[in-house]
C-alpha cells in the first residue's frame, strides 16, 4: 500500500512538471487562453500530492512509523530498498519541479524589468535616482548621474 501511494505521488509529480512546462511555454508564446488552462491543472495536481501526502502518513502511523525517513531506518521489510528508492525519486522530481519554476519567475522577472526599461525609456526617466561608480581602483574619480528629470527638459 505504501509502495503503491509513492508511485502515484511521482506520476503526479511528473504530470505536474509538465504543467510547469506548458506554463512555461504558454507564458514565452503569449497564448493567454492556455494559461488559465494549465494553472488549473497545477491546482488539481497539488491538491492530488496534498491528498496523496495525507494518505502516505495514515498508512505509516498504521506501520507505527513517523514518516518515510522512521520507515526506512527501522523497517526489516523486504521492500524497504523500493521505498527508500521511491522516496529518492520523489525529491528529484521535486527538484526538478524547482527548477522549472525557477525558470517560470525569472522570466516574469526578465517580462516586468524589460517592460520597466521601456515605458522609462520612452519616458526619458531612469527608475534608479543616481547611479554611482565609487571604485576609485585607478585614481579616476567618481561617476554620479541623477536622471529624475526627463531628458527631453534639459534641451529647453
């Protein structure tokens, strides 16, 4: 029973990474309408792990164990390599599914700094009050600028 439940806990990992992943290709393609579709699959699929993960730690206090890692150290049973081995492959997924949202963030980063530079760009203001160079290695002395003003009023 507990083999079976850490089966389907990497199965919907794996379906959940590929969530991510047409997200992800959703976001970089601009198909709007696909990523409704895809947040609601993940939000099923997490409530699935959350159901699993509940289920998983019924059958081990029915073993008298804590948790998997109790269940690995003081097991005699014949299938304890196969758990430790299931259990192994349920972190990889999750750090894969790390990754993939790491991925997911720094391209929203990248969308909402890029779109931060343009709308300054056409504005002529700069976000950052002053920039400042204070590494005087070479006895050049030091660089500040203050872009608050736009720079169409300096050519008045």
């Amino acid at each position: 029973m507990l083999m079976e439940n850490l089966k389907s806990e990497v199965r919907v990992f794996e379906s959940m990474i590929q969530a991510f992943r047409g997200l992800e290709s959703a976001v970089l393609n601009r198909q709007t309408d696909m990523l409704s579709k895809y947040a609601v699959a993940i939000e099923e699929l997490s409530l699935e792990v959350s159901r699993l993960e509940d289920e998983r730690d019924i059958i081990l206090k029915e073993m008298g164990y804590h948790n998997i890692k109790d269940y690995i150290n003081r097991s005699t049973d014949e299938n304890t390599p196969q758990v430790a081995y299931l259990a192994a492959e349920i972190v990889e997924k999750l750090n894969e599914l790390t990754i993939v949202i790491e991925s997911i963030r720094q391209i929203f980063e990248f969308e909402n700094h890029y779109f931060e530079f343009l709308n300054n760009l056409v504005r002529g203001i700069n976000p950052s009050p002053n920039y400042s160079f204070n590494q005087n290695r070479h006895g050049v002395s030091s660089y500040s600028s203050n872009y608050n003003a736009p720079r169409y009023d300096s050519l008045k």
